[in-house]
C-alpha cells in the first residue's frame, strides 16, 4: 500500500496533470486593452498571448452595449477603460470569468456597426482581437405593430453651435436666436400630439445641442416615422418686408439627388411605409421617392389648412418648392415638410416670433394639420422597429 508521500509524487507527475497544465499554459490570455480614435472609425485592440480563433469569440447586442463572450480565453485581470477621444465608444471593460472565459463589453454612445478580426503575431506585437466601431448606424428592420400608434419626428432647426438666423445680423452678442424659437415651437408642438394616444413624438432634439443633419434623418428612417417635420425661422436683410409662415416641401428637381441622399442612408438604415419595410435597393430608389414627394405635398396641405384655421390667415403664405439641397426633405420614404415660422429680418414677424402666445398659435396648427394628415392615412399595417 502507497504512502501519503508516494500517492502524492505519482500523482503530480501522471501524464493526465502533465497535458493539463500544458493545455492551461497553452490557452490564450487577455493581457491589456489599446484604442485609437477619429472621427471615421474608433478601434479597440486587446492584446493576447497566443492566437484566438473567431469562433470563439459569441457577440450580442443589447442597447447600446456590445459584449463579446470569449470562451476558451482568459485575462489577466479585470480591466476597464474610458474612451474620452472617442466620438463612438464611452468606455471598455474587460471581466474575466474563469481561467479559460473571459467577456468584454463595449459602451457605445448609439448602436453603431462594428468589425471583429485578428491580427497575427509581427515583430514584439503579440496577437491582437481588433474591434472596429463605425459611425453608421446598426441596420434597422420593422415589424407589423401590435398597437396602431403613429410615429412623427419633430426637428427643431439648428442648435448648439450652429445657431441659425439672429438679430441683430452680424451681432457677436444677439438679442435674438433661431434656435431657441424653433425649440420652443417644437417643444409645443410635441405638447399637443402627446395628448393623442395613437400618435408618438420623437425628437430630434429637446435642448440646446448641435445635431448633424444626416443623422436627424437618421432618426427618422430609425424610428420608422410616419412623418417628419422640421421648424425652422427664416432670414432675409435684402427683403425686410418680407414675412409670414411658409410650408416647404422639396422640389422635383431634388429627385436626383434624393437617389444619391438614398444610396448614403441605404447603408444604415432599412426603409418603412404604411404597409411594408425593405432594405433600400437601386430598383426600389425611384419608387420611394415618388411616394415620398407625393405624401410629403399631403402632409404640407394639411398643415397650411390647419395654420389659416389657428393663426391669421394673412400671416399663411402657403406651400412653397424647395429647391435647396435640404438633406431632411429628401430621404425616400419619409414624407417631409419644412416650416419657417416667420422672418426675424421682419419687424413685425420679429417681435411675433419671440412671444409665447404666438409660438403657441402656431404650434397648434402645426399639430392639429399632422393630426389631420395621419387621419388621412388608410393604413393596412402599422410598423415598428424589431427589438
């Protein structure tokens, strides 16, 4: 019979010990986490001690949060680290949960795409797991919704930065700036259809924030919406007698370039209508811009109508072509209008514009004309975004 001593020594050299201690020395390891940003692309590299396979590595998505299960992978240590130059990702985490699984989680700032590949051995760089995080956006699909609730975006025109038309013009310091009517009109307009329960507000904004032009389409095209509407002040020191509120929708001469504003938000998003949801193909460009243009001079008719109902009929100037290159005017399946409010080069709009009561008469016939337009609609199907 075996001694304590003796049971011990066979059992620490026994060929089974011998190939597990080689298989854990073996199995890669999570050693440190690197980024670099810029404004196309943020990369996350995890350096690792030996080559990690791509099967082993599972994704899922939830929110704006990437975790990556690595399994048959350790790490070192529990890491984490905030990403402030990066303009997509707040932060990285590395958790290790047992010698041979570890997970990573990526906080992004919005559900951006994103690549995961290795990177071989070169020089003193070991093997790298890369994670590329792109700025477009994760493809959007739609599904038959439950409830028929109807989904509009409102767009208060510039903010931040970009302040739109002020008063005095030129002034380093004026007294007047667009962005804050066009918030505070927007803000009354979600006021009123929030007391619909089939109708949902989204917005592109609700405070003082620069937002980029493609992604306020983004948002609509995101979010499936029935329409869009965006709020806007207009400026004219060359026609000082100008003024009144105008209801722009874009002009046919935009169709061309509603094919190239296409192909641009093709790569993010899926289209929606009343009845169907595709992914944007060259075949179904032309289709959906005409029904945009078409739907677009409804959802236009029924806000002039609604505004010569709740505001001075004089004031109304009616519907107008847009033929600038108005990015939000022109994204295929979403019909669109664009309201100036009045002109701040106006005297009399001027002082009108700034005054509560006034932003309130019109935003309640900007509401009551959406309200009338979404009435309008026969629709077969209701669409919302797949969870």
């Amino acid at each position: 019979m075996l001694g304590r001593r003796e049971a011990l020594k066979l059992l620490l050299t026994s060929p089974l010990l011998l190939v597990g201690e080689a298989v854990a020395r073996s199995r890669p390891v999570i050693l440190r986490v690197r980024y670099s940003a810029t404004r196309e692309r943020t990369r996350i590299v995890l350096d690792c001690t030996g080559k990690v396979e791509r099967s082993w590595i599972k994704e899922h998505f939830s929110g704006n949060t990437l975790w990556l299960t690595f399994k048959g992978v350790g790490a070192s240590r529990r890491m984490a680290r905030l990403l402030r130059r990066s303009p997509l990702v707040r932060e990285v985490e590395v958790i290790p949960v047992t010698h041979t699984k570890a997970r990573v989680k990526v906080v992004m700032r919005e559900p951006h795409k994103f690549k995961i590949f290795g990177l071989r051995p070169c020089g003193r760089r070991p093997f790298r797991v890369v994670i590329d995080v792109f700025p477009d956006y994760l493809p959007i699909e739609c599904a038959v919704r439950k409830v028929p609730q109807r989904i509009v975006v409102i767009d208060p025109g510039h903010g931040g930065k970009d302040p739109g038309a002020v008063w005095p013009i030129g002034s380093k310091h004026p007294r007047i700036e667009e962005k804050w009517i066009t918030l505070a009109i927007a803000l009354k307009v979600r006021k009123y259809l929030s007391r619909n329960p089939n109708i949902k507000v989204v917005m592109t904004r609700t405070r003082d924030v620069y937002v980029p032009l493609l992604k306020r389409a983004e948002i609509a095209a995101k979010v499936c919406a029935d329409a869009f509407v965006s709020i806007h002040a207009d400026s004219m020191p060359n026609y000082p007698n100008w003024s009144g509120v105008t209801v722009f929708k874009a002009s046919p001469a935009l169709f061309a370039k509603a094919q190239q504003m296409a192909r641009k938000v093709a790569k993010n998003v899926r289209m929606c209508s009343d009845t169907m949801c595709w992914s944007i193909s060259p075949l179904l460009i032309n289709l959906s811009t005409t029904v945009t243009f078409a739907e677009s001079a409804k959802l236009a008719r029924a806000i002039v109508e609604s505004l010569k109902a709740h505001v001075n009929d004089e004031l109304i100037n009616g519907i107008k072509d847009m033929r600038r290159n108005i990015v939000v005017l022109k994204t295929p399946g979403r019909p669109a209008v664009l309201i100036e409010s009045g002109f701040i080069t106006n005297p009399l709009d001027r002082k009108r514009l700034v005054e509560p009561w006034y932003q309130d008469e019109i935003a309640r016939g900007i509401a009551r004309g959406i309200e009338h337009y979404l009435d309008s609609l026969n629709a077969v199907a209701y669409l919302e975004r797949r969870r």
